[in-house]
C-alpha cells in the first residue's frame, strides 16, 4: 500500500484462505514484542496468531504481542480484527504514552462475545490484554474502540492485571477523551480489572460481559501530580452484565466503581444504569460492594439488578462514601432492584453536602435496608421516597432505615422520607422500622409511609429515644401513614425475589395512600397518577 497525507491507505497483515490462522511467535525467552512499532499509522491486523515464549510475569515490560510507542510520532488509525493473542509475559496489545483512533475488534457488532463468537481472542497475558494511553496532542481527542472481544486469563504482575485499561503516564499528553469498551467479554483476571480507566472525558464501557474479576468495571480520575491533570467527567456504565462464580479464592471487592482520586476535582456526569450484578453461588464474602461511587457531584445510579450477593457482611448493593476531605452532592438513585444481598444501600452522610434523591428502588436485604452512616448531612436536601423496602434481620439491630446511632441531622440539611412501604419478611422480626438521625439541627419530615410485621412495641427510634405508634405520631412523623398493615404484596414468586413480587394487589391499603412526592414515575418507569401509591410500584 501507500501511504500520503492527502490519502492514507492502510497496510495490512492478514490470512487469506481456509485453515487455521497463521502464526507469528517468539519461541524463546526474549525481552522483544512480537510486533514492535514506533511513530507507525494506518495499519491494519487481521486473521493473525500471535504468540510470545511465556505468560510468566516479564519485569521489563516488553514481552507483549504489540507494543507500539510514540518516540517519533504519535500512532494512530490501527485495526485488529479476528486475530489470537496469547501467551505474553506482559501485555496482548500495548500503546504508549499516546494513540488515537485505535479500533480494536468489531465496531458493528449488536451483541455481546461469547467464548465462541467474537473478534479478537486475547488471553494468558501476564499483565493486560488491552493497554490504550493518551491522546491526539492536537485535539485531545483519543476515539479509541474496543469492540467484541473475548479476553480472559490475565494473571497480573503480583499487584495489577486488567482486561482493558484506557489510561495515560506522565509522559502522556493528556488523558483520553472519547472511550469505547463494548460488546466484550472479559473473564478471569483474580488480581485485579476486568476493565477501567484511570482518567477520561466521555468514557463509554457498555453492553460487556465480565466474569470472575476481583473488580469488574472501574472509572476513576487519577490525581498523581506527576500525570497530566484530572479528568473524570462523563463515565457511561451502562447495560454490562458482572458475574461472581462464587465458591472461589477470589477476593471479591466490588462490582462498579466510579469515583475521583481528588478532594477538589469530583465526578460529573456519571451513569451507571441498567446494569446487572449477581454471584453464581452465593459465598461467605465481606467487604464486598455492588456498585460503589464517591466524590461525586452528578451521579445517575438507575435501572440496576442486584441479585444473590454474598452472604457476609457486605458494604452494600449500592455504597457512597469517600476519602479524607471529599463530599458528594447532586446523586440519584432510583428503580434499582436489590435481593438477597446484606445491606441494600450504605449512604455515608458525613461525606454528602448536596442533594441526594433516592427512589422507586425495590431493596429485599438480609440487614439494612438503607444504612445512613456517620456524622452529618451537611446540606441540600435527602429525599427518600416511594421505595419498598424488606429487611430479613429478626434480630433487633438492622433495620429497613437505618441512621447510624452518631448520625447528625446539621442545621444545613433537609431529610424527607415519604411514601416508603418499609417492612420484614417475617411475623417473627422483633426489630425497629426505621431509626432516625441521633441529633436534629436541620430538617426532617416522616410522613405517608407504610409499616408492617414488626413485632416490636416500640419499633420507631428519633434521637436516640423509642416510640410506639401513637408517641411517633405525637412528634409529627406519619400522622398519614399506616402503622403494621400488610401491604398485600402478590409475591407471585412466592420469595419476594423478583419485583413483580411487591406490586399491590387490588385493594392494596397502600394504593392511593401517599402524598405527591414529585416522583413522576414508578419502578417501572409507569405514570403515578392522582393520589400516589405507596412504595416502588403503582398499582395500574
């Protein structure tokens, strides 16, 4: 081929007829990549083996199937389609410091790898199966795809293993802008990744499947001084399916991650929607979250399964919180279903100081329902409404709604929790509905909620003090709401493990009992219409 300015043409290296795909390898042990480029554009791989001598972790960073650096100029517009890739001692696919326009695998493809169908194969890598840094020094822009790949067994260097990383180094320009994960599936990598960035403007990791990774997707803002400055704005989790096999030596840690490093730069225009997370076998596993966000100010949490989670004493479905010195504000969390997990939701209100919206969420927890840590909300306004919550703690110490007992309402916040069915799977749950902040200094309102099978005497807690019914409604709190009525859920499952399982039925004391709460919509994305239903699901 020939290459001009005016009219690139790729060179490219393919097989052509029938058979399997020929191979390019290094056969012994030698600190080179198989395919090393500098500076190099406008090539494509295709139908291609590529091997290096051993998948053993190689300190020097070169044992990889391409590596391609920017010394001379900066790489771009390359495609690999249909190749193997396998058997490096660091990466599969490496571009430094800076790359645009790289297209790794099947840019139209509808639907996700399979183990038997997808484009590229990358696997016993020691290291990465896709590295991708940086940028176009000119633009900023990276428009780096990675479509329809089938990447597993990355065992890492003892620290770090990734499926796919977007990332940048010091010698990078800057961070990419416009990331694409899609479509891939990525499996085995214990250590650590299934799949991330370490910093990113419009960064999109959707539609994959991820299997038996410590962490499946993490999209962070890295704040090293030494890297070019933080970006972590417009993170796209969306439709990915994340797996535990369970009955493993994996150390599980969380499913989603989306946060930012720094105390000052937050997280903006985050999405994390529609995704679903659940464990094969449920395990004994603690410290494990679902989906995790801090420093955030604009966050999306939407849509979301969370099923068969570990049995240990978990960090929540859906947990926010932060590092010393940052916050969150401006955080939706709503119509997400969550079964069988311990905690459903931990809310760290120490680290909030904006406006956090949580409703239309179906939560079926093994402990709390919603637990509200610490110390204070310190301002905005906290609004809990319509979501139908069961707790199948007995035990009188979690609970549907859970302040932690030093939780502090400040003088700049406002808590209103309304419309909520909170409730136990049981008769026999001797434990409180909801106990409140331990201080009052702002605003809080309790009101048109639903309580039922506690047999409790006293099961409403506010600053620091029991209430049975009639003393809580002497305080103002559900002066409208219905004290230990049965909802009458369908449960058509019969376990309260799908969400059609809390619909109301016809007749429902829950129907038409609520107050307008704003909420315009229901766990189904229905209307609420007239006088609203209590809890996640409007009768129809």
């Amino acid at each position: 081929g020939v290459q001009t300015s005016a009219l690139p043409i790729s060179i490219t290296t393919t097989a052509y007829g029938t058979g399997a795909n020929p191979i390019i390898k290094i056969a012994t042990d030698h600190d080179f990549p198989v395919v090393y480029a500098d500076g190099k554009s406008y090539l494509t791989w295709s139908n291609v083996e590529y091997s290096h001598f051993t998948a053993v972790h190689d300190a020097s960073h070169t044992q990889t199937a391409f590596f391609v650096e920017d010394a001379a100029a900066t790489p771009h517009d390359w495609t690999f389609t249909g190749n193997i890739i396998h058997n490096c001692g660091y990466d599969g696919i490496r571009f430094d410091d800076n790359c645009y326009n790289i297209t790794i695998g099947d840019v139209t493809a509808q639907t996700t790898a399979t183990t038997t169908n997808y484009s590229n194969k990358i696997y016993d890598c020691s290291y990465a199966g896709i590295e991708l840094y940086g940028c176009d020094p000119a633009t900023d822009l990276a428009n780096n795809k990675v479509y329809y790949n089938y990447i597993y067994n990355i065992a890492g260097d003892g620290t770090n293993a990734y499926g796919i990383t977007f990332s940048a180094n010091p010698d990078s320009h800057d961070w990419p802008e416009y990331i694409y994960a899609r479509y891939n599936r990525v499996e085995n990598i214990p250590l650590w990744t299934g799949m991330g960035t370490h910093g990113a403007s419009y960064a999109y990791f959707q539609n994959n499947f991820i299997r038996n990774c410590r962490m499946g997707i993490v999209a962070f803002g890295n704040d090293e001084v030494s890297y070019p400055a933080i970006k972590c704005d417009h993170f796209y989790v969306e439709n990915n399916t994340i797996v535990q096999p369970g009955a493993s030596a994996v150390a599980y840690t969380k499913a989603i991650q989306v946060s930012s490093e720094s105390a000052v730069t937050r997280v903006t225009f985050g999405y994390i929607n529609d995704n679903i997370i659940y464990w094969e076998v449920r395990e004994a596993e603690a410290a494990t979250y679902g989906v995790q966000v801090y420093a955030v100010d604009g966050m999306t949490i939407d849509g979301n399964s969370f099923t068969s989670g570990p049995t240990g004493t978990t960090n929540g479905a859906i947990n926010v919180e932060a590092h010393a010195g940052q916050s969150t504000k401006n955080l939706t969390i709503t119509n997400n279903f969550i079964a069988n997990w311990d905690s459903g939701m931990d809310i760290y209100t120490t680290d909030i100081d904006g406006n956090v919206a949580i409703h239309s969420n179906i939560i079926h927890s093994g402990g709390d329902g919603i637990w509200l840590a610490s110390e204070v909300l310190d301002a905005g306004t906290m609004t809990i409404y319509n979501n139908t919550i069961m707790s199948d703690h007995n035990a009188n110490s979690r609970y549907p709604i859970r302040f932690s007992a030093t939780a502090n309402l400040a003088a700049g916040g406002t808590i209103n929790i309304k419309d909520n069915i909170l409730c136990y799977g049981t008769a026999a749950a001797t434990g409180l509905y909801i106990q409140g902040p331990n201080t009052l200094g702002g605003t809080l309102a309790i009101d048109n909620n639903l309580y039922w099978q506690s047999s409790y005497a006293t099961p409403y807690k506010i600053t620091g003090s029991e209430h049975a019914w009639a003393a809580w409604n002497v305080h103002s709190y559900d002066v409208s709401g219905l004290n230990n009525t049965s909802p009458t859920f369908t449960n058509g499952g019969g376990s309260y493990l799908i969400a059609s399982d809390f619909a109301l039925v016809a007749g429902s004391p829950a129907i038409n009992a609520g107050a307008n709460t704003g909420v315009t919509t229901d766990y189904y994305g229905n209307a609420r219409v007239g006088n609203y239903d209590m809890g996640a699901i409007e009768k129809q």
